[in-house]
C-alpha cells in the first residue's frame, strides 16, 4: 500500500505568537486508510488539518519547518487551488465555507472551478444530495437550512469534487446520532473507493473503525496506534483531555474483563462472563424533581411557518415547561428544536396560537421585559458577539436594560467569574477560542439574570473539559433555581445533566417526560432519527435505571 501523506518533523508557529501550533509532527498516512485525531482544545489538531492543503503556511503565517508531502509533492510548494485537486478540507467552522444562494450552486461550485462538464456536475450533484439527505433542499437557501444540515452541505460541496484524499474536521459536531451514523457510512464508502480520510473529532467512538488514531496535546503526538490501543489506554486518554468511552470506563471501573466499544460487544461479555444478571427495567416509584409546579412557558397550539417557505416548521404545539425544570429538545436536524426554543423570549412570533410566559402572551410584553426573564445563546456565539472587548459584550444587555454603572461592573464581575472568564475583560472576543467565545456569549446571558436560560447546542465543539465544565456551571445555575433549556444532539449530555427530555419530530413532539423513560423507549426514538448513548443502551439491555457510568456503578454495587 502506497503512502498518501507523510509529515517529516512539522513544526509551526502562528505569526505574533512563541508558543508553537505544531511541534516535530510525525507520521504516514497510508492511502485508502483511514485515521481518527483525537486531542483536547488547542492540541493543534485543526492546525495540522490545514497544513495538508497549504492553508498552512500562505493564508496562515508563521514560523514553518520540516515538510508535508502528499500524493510526493511537498505541500508548501504548491499553492492552495492546486492542492485542492488532490485534499479536501471541510472546516470545523463550516459556516464560512457556504456562500451561494441555493444548496445546488454550492455543491457545483468546487467541481465549475476544476472545469468539469456540466454533465459530470450535474451527475456528482444527483449523488451526492440523497446521500446526506438533501435531495428535498436542492433549492434553499444555505441560510435557511438548520446548523445540522448547513453542516451536511457543507461537507457535500468538498465530496463533489471527489478529492482523493478527505480531510475532516469535527465533521459530526451539528448533527443527530443518525446524521453522525451517515457521515461514518460515507467513511465508509469513501474507504472503500481507495480515498483516504483524516476526521478530527472529540468523540473517541468515532475512531473504533480507523486503521490509527493520533492523540494529540499541546502540538505534539502523544501516543499513536491502533484504536484498540488506544481507545482502551485510560490515562493516555485523560491526559489528551479525550473522554473516556463510557463502556471501557464502566468496564475498568468495576473491574470486568475486555473493552469494549460497542453494545453488542458489551453484552456479549456480560454473558459470556455472567458479570451482570438481566432483569426488567421496573418504572420509577419517585418522579425526579421537576420543577416547582407553576408553569413558566406554555405554547397553546403553536404554529409558525417561515416566511420564505410555507412549510409549517412547528404543527399546533402544546407544551408547560415548570418553573425550575432542567429540559433536553432532542431532535433530528430541522425537526422544529430552534424554531421553538426562538418563541420562549419573542426571537419569533406564531403564525398562529400563542405562548405564554408567567402566564401572558408574549406579544404583549416589551422586548426588554422579557429578556429580563428569557437569557438565550444561540447556536453559533459568533451570531451574537460583536463588542470590541468581553467587557462591552457582557456588558451590553445591563446597559441597555439602564443598570447604574456600579451594578454593571458588578454584575459582569460575577458572570465572568461563573464562566471562568475573570481576566479577560480587555481581550477582544473574537480572538478567543470557540469554547471561550461560547461561555462569552453564556456570561452576556447571566449577567442580567434571567430566569430562564436557553442554550442551543452550548457542548458544540467543546472538548471533554471544557464541555464538563461548561454543564456543571449550568448544574450549579438549576440548582440555584434557574429554569434551564438545553436543545442538544448530545444524548450522553442529555442523559447526564437533563431531569426531563422532549422529542421532536418534523414539526411535533414524538416524545416528552423524564429523561430516563424517554430514553427506553428506543424504539420511538428511532423514529426521530436518534438513540440513546452506547452507555444507556446497556443500560437498557441490562433493566438499570442508570444514565451514566457512576450510576450504573452504584446500581451494579461496584
């Protein structure tokens, strides 16, 4: 098998910055193989994805040694369309990288450029729409499409130029469990046409098929190896800031033999070894705390179509969120979570029926009165980050709203101090990573105190760390009497953090009660194009009531 990328010694270093990106990278990639990059924020992982197509080192600057060679030409030799005919790079921020005004025009744009017939285009179009399931948004526009399916195109508008080599960086981050199983099918397809794929993510169970997996931290290659070695090397893991896959750990933890990757594997090993004894799973005697009794939001036969396509993207909702509830809008991407979760504070008006917040209409409130209630953070913190310094952004609701000067000061003091954001008040924003912009955009939201706080997809792109991090902050907030709304593609999140769970499907709720009855019932969550976490599956299989490791520990009696 020939070698489709070799890196020798790379090393790199941002202009203006000492610290190296890279630091003495090694390694081959073999051609049709696939490898999964693993590593904690800031491990240089999105770094060293560019430096394969020449982004590194003529758009980004800096202090470049040793040398990449792909398909044996050295990258830095050769400019960036030249290397586009031969490595495909979807980027972790996808966003920029669409910008025509239908999904057709986007997917024909890389293949115009290689002068291809319009024949071939228009074949490569037909291809590739049905297999990330765009074939019914040929015509939209990429701003009206949901951050998952933006995400798909983005990733269909590289694989129409059917580049040999395809570089992907958190390619799943936006997307359901059923969209994260289409873009490792493709993995697989791709595999299977003798391309080769580099895929970074944070989830390790997306290495479980690669020939290698590469951990990364602080620039350099920690450990590398098959993803039995690696998957399965606890402190390696932990010491890349890369979660520990939840059944190796359960496994470890209670000290049972093997470990494994997968449900089937788990279960196997179960009863090859009768480590556990299948029962029932009984119903719960004891409904977890869901909040105070009084309703805070309630939508009475909520519909709302868009105006640019009279779709009904919400069909006649009736739904009460508690006063004190910690809720999960789980969904397939486009099923309705974020054009619901934008009536909660007014973000959107109903086409028709009514949402009422403490019981009155929120058309009747002025917007300042309700963002006093209703804190929400969107998807993307770039969509609402645009202050010159964390202090101004932060600051920029209590203005507004005509707080005093000295309760301002106070109030962004505590917010930066809740996101562990103290110390940046001069920096600007956009300089900051995403995980940090992110908990920007979250402190803007806190400081004037709202009620309720929403959040849609705050885990997104976040590392294990800072992922944790993050959650347990907003624990905390529950736990002083917020009423928290989390939409979210992350069930193990979910599972851990949410009391209740509701699920939409195409405009409708499918499913909505405690998290943990919710998530048995696999087989109505199929129907919305999800499934529970490989640890709950077990869970499930097994009759416990746990939702993560520790519980399940506890229930076993480890």
């Amino acid at each position: 098998m020939s070698t489709a990328v070799s890196i020798e010694d790379l090393t790199f270093a941002y202009r203006g910055q000492e610290a190296p990106a890279l630091q003495h990278i090694q390694g081959e990639v073999q051609e049709g193989s696939l490898v999964v990059i693993l590593g904690h924020g800031g491990a240089g992982k999105s770094t060293l994805c560019a430096s394969l197509n020449g982004i590194v080192p003529h758009f980004f600057r800096g202090r470049y040694q040793g040398r990449v060679l792909v398909k044996d030409r050295e990258v830095a030799g050769h400019k960036v369309a030249e290397m586009s005919r031969y490595v495909g790079f979807v980027l972790q921020d996808f966003e920029p990288q669409l910008f025509s005004t239908n999904v057709e025009l986007e997917m024909a744009f890389g293949p115009e450029n290689l002068l291809l017939p319009r024949r071939e285009i228009e074949q490569r179009i037909q291809g590739y729409l049905p297999l990330l399931g765009l074939e019914s948004f040929r015509r939209r526009e990429p701003a009206s499409l949901s951050g998952g399916q933006k995400q798909r195109l983005a990733i269909s508008s590289v694989l129409t130029m059917e580049p040999q080599i395809l570089v992907m960086d958190e390619p799943t981050t936006d997307l359901d469990p059923q969209g994260r199983e289409e873009i490792l099918n493709i993995a697989r397809r791709l595999r299977e046409e003798k391309r080769t794929l580099l895929i970074v993510d944070y989830d390790p169970e997306s290495g479980a098929e690669a020939e290698q997996i590469w951990l990364l931290r602080e620039g350099g290659i920690a450990a590398r190896g098959s993803p039995g070695e690696i998957l399965g090397d606890i402190p390696a893991l932990k010491s890349c800031g890369v979660k520990v896959p939840a059944l190796i750990e359960l496994f470890s933890t209670m000290d049972w033999p093997g470990k494994p990757l997968q449900v089937g594997e788990a279960t196997a090993l179960v009863q090859e070894h009768g480590l556990a004894r299948p029962r029932k799973l009984e119903p719960s005697k004891t409904s977890p705390s869901v909040g105070n009794g009084s309703f805070i939001l309630q939508m009475e036969d909520l519909v709302y179509r868009y105006p640019s396509h009279q779709i009904e993207a919400l069909q006649g909702i009736n739904l009460g969120i508690l006063e004190g509830e910690f809720v999960a809008l789980i969904g397939q991407n486009g099923s309705g979570k974020t054009t619901l979760a934008k009536h909660f504070n007014a973000l959107l008006k109903p086409s028709s029926g009514r949402v009422l917040l403490r019981g009155k209409a929120t058309t009747d409130y002025r917007q300042q009165e309700i963002s006093r209630l209703v804190g929400y953070v969107f998807q993307n913190p770039d969509h609402q980050i645009f202050c010159n310094t964390v202090y101004d952004e932060v600051a920029f609701g209590l203005k507004t709203l005509g707080e005093p000067p000295d309760s301002i000061e106070k109030r962004v003091a505590e917010a930066l101090a809740t996101v562990g954001l103290t110390g940046t008040e001069k920096k600007t924003p956009f300089a900051l990573s995403k995980g940090e912009r992110q908990r920007v955009a979250v402190a803007s939201v806190l400081a004037v105190r709202p009620e309720v706080l929403v959040l849609d997809e705050p885990t997104t792109g976040l590392d294990e760390e800072r992922q944790r991090s993050l959650m347990e902050m907003l624990k905390i907030l529950h736990g002083r009497g917020h009423t928290v709304i989390i939409i979210t593609h992350s069930m193990e999140v979910a599972a851990e953090y949410a009391t209740r769970a509701i699920v939409m499907k195409d405009g409708a709720i499918l499913l909505d009660g405690p998290t943990r009855e919710v998530f048995a019932r696999e087989e109505r969550l199929q129907e919305a194009s999800l499934r529970p976490s490989s640890l709950v599956r077990l869970s499930n299989w097994l009759g416990t009531r746990a939702l993560t490791v520790n519980q399940m520990v506890e229930e076993l009696g480890g």
